[in-house]
C-alpha cells in the first residue's frame, strides 16, 4: 500500500524515530501504526515506543495573548501528577508562544522551539520526564481586543479548561467574564450561522420523534416542533444563553450593553474526546513488571 507523508509524520512524532526509518517501518508493516512502531522497537530505533501506546488524557491547555491575537494549546501526558510537573508547565508555556507565530498544529509541531521542532522537544521530554506526551491541537482567535481565561490553573496561563474571547469593542474585563461563562456553560457555537448543521437536525429528529409520541394534530406537532428547536438553539449558542453572570440577560444582549461585539471564541478542556483506557491496578503492576 501506499505510505503517505502524514502517516510517517505522525509515527516519527510517537516514536521519535527517523523520517526514513519511519517511512521503512510502515513499509515493512502495510501501514499498520502499532505493527510499524512495534518493528521500530525491534530495530531499537524508537525513542519513545514504550511510552506511545500509552493513553495520554490528562495533561494542560495553555492560553497566550498577544495584542489581537490569542492562541489556545492542548499538551497531553498520561497523569494530571506530570501536569503539575514544573518542567512540563514550561514544556506548554513555551509550546503556547510558538503557537503565536504559526497558522495549524501541524505547523506548530514543526515549528523551532530552543533550536529544535516542537515535536522533537516534546520527545526528548518523554525520554526524562518517562511519561507519554503529545501535542494534540492548537486554536487560534484575533479581534479588536482578546481576552484569556484559565479554569482550574495550574500556574498563569495553564489549566483544565482554557477560553478565549474576540470582542470588536468592549474591553478584557468583559472578555473575560464572557470568558468565565463559555467556561462553565460551554457553548457549541456562537450563533446558529456557526453551529454544524448535523447537530441541528440531530435535535430536530429528536423533537419530531418526540412530538409525535405525543399523538397531537400534524399542525400541532409542527409548532411543537419550532418552539423546542427555538429553545435548544438558545442554550447551545454562546450568544442565544443566558448570561450567567446576569439572568437576566442573554450573553448577546451583555455584549450590546457592554458596547462589545463578540465576533469568536474557543473553549478547549483538557482530555475532552480522548477515551481513557481503564485498568485494574493489579494488571498495571503486573504490565509494568513486565516492561
């Protein structure tokens, strides 16, 4: 089968092994990821093979702003012990300021950081910290003012939950109370213009088949239909909910009497999506005894 250069990427970064040796690797195994790193081992040309196969959940998102523009970076390792770890908390910092000056995570991850990729940087880190790391995602916002927010931090800028906030007007010191609020409510989008429309018609089926269990008129059903939608659409837009710092208020309303237009934001929480691998702790001493 045919290697592609994503494929080689992404097993040098969970390996820390050669381009070509990688690229041989996924050769030799029909591009089967764990049977390539696994042939690296043999090789002895995996830096980190142990450490990869490893599920890596918890970890730190780190915000930085810099004038109108704000970035959000996701690092992962596999206990919140390392997330507290001062050599790791720099590791993001750092990987957070590069994030600065780059477009993708993808370019991130090759970016220069000390006189090497950030990929290489988080490998070495690996091999002294003893932990699975990596570099999951990257976001970005700009606007006339940004502003940051860190829930749960572990030292400035880092934490379980990072938000950032693009205002056309206003100031931070609202930025950042919208930003408390994306935080605890975690708004799927900023208006209904932005929300995937898969979700959208998720929830209307939902409510049709809802409706109809109901056993109402076609017509009755169809107003059911349009007032619950109006509702869901409200609670999961940013600018439709409810201000939680003012009920009585929507957050597009706060903003309007703020003298702000919120034009973006992101919410990234640390671990969200990944599935952790559970395991008794008998079968982790054992597996560890193993080596």
């Amino acid at each position: 089968m045919a290697i592609t250069a994503k494929q080689v990427k992404e097993l040098r970064e969970m390996t820390g092994a050669g381009m070509m040796d990688a690229k041989k690797a996924l050769v030799e195994t029909d591009g089967d990821m764990e049977g390539a790193i696994d042939w690296l081992r043999t090789k002895g040309l995996a830096k980190a093979a142990k450490k990869s196969g490893r599920t890596a959940a918890e970890g730190l998102v780190a915000v930085k702003v810099d004038g109108g523009k704000g970035v959000a970076v996701e690092v992962n390792s596999e206990t919140d012990f390392v997330a507290k770890n001062a050599e790791f908390q720099a590791m993001v910092s750092g990987i957070a300021n590069v994030a600065l000056t780059v477009s993708d995570v993808e370019a991130l991850a090759n970016a220069d950081m000390g006189g090497k990729p950030v990929s290489e940087a988080i490998t070495d880190k690996i091999a002294t910290i003893g932990e699975n790391m990596s570099l999951r995602r990257m976001a970005s916002v700009e606007g006339d003012v940004v502003a940051a927010y860190v829930h749960n931090a572990a030292a400035d800028g880092l934490g379980q939950i990072g938000v950032l906030v693009a205002l056309k007007g206003g100031n931070e010191e609202f930025g950042k109370q919208v930003g408390m609020h994306i935080a605890a409510m975690s708004p799927a989008a900023l208006n209904e213009a932005e929300l995937d429309p898969a979700i959208v018609e998720k929830e209307r089926q939902v409510q049709i088949d809802i409706a109809k269990e109901s056993g109402k008129p076609d017509a009755v059903i169809e107003k059911m239909i349009v007032g619950r939608m109006k509702k869901f659409l409200a609670e999961v837009t940013l600018l439709g909910q409810q201000f939680a710092l003012d009920t009585d208020k929507t957050v597009e309303q706060a903003a309007k009497d703020a003298g702000a237009e919120i034009v973006g934001f992101v919410r990234m929480q640390v671990g969200e999506g990944i599935e952790k691998k559970e395991e008794d702790f008998a079968a982790e001493v054992a597996k560890a005894a193993q080596g």
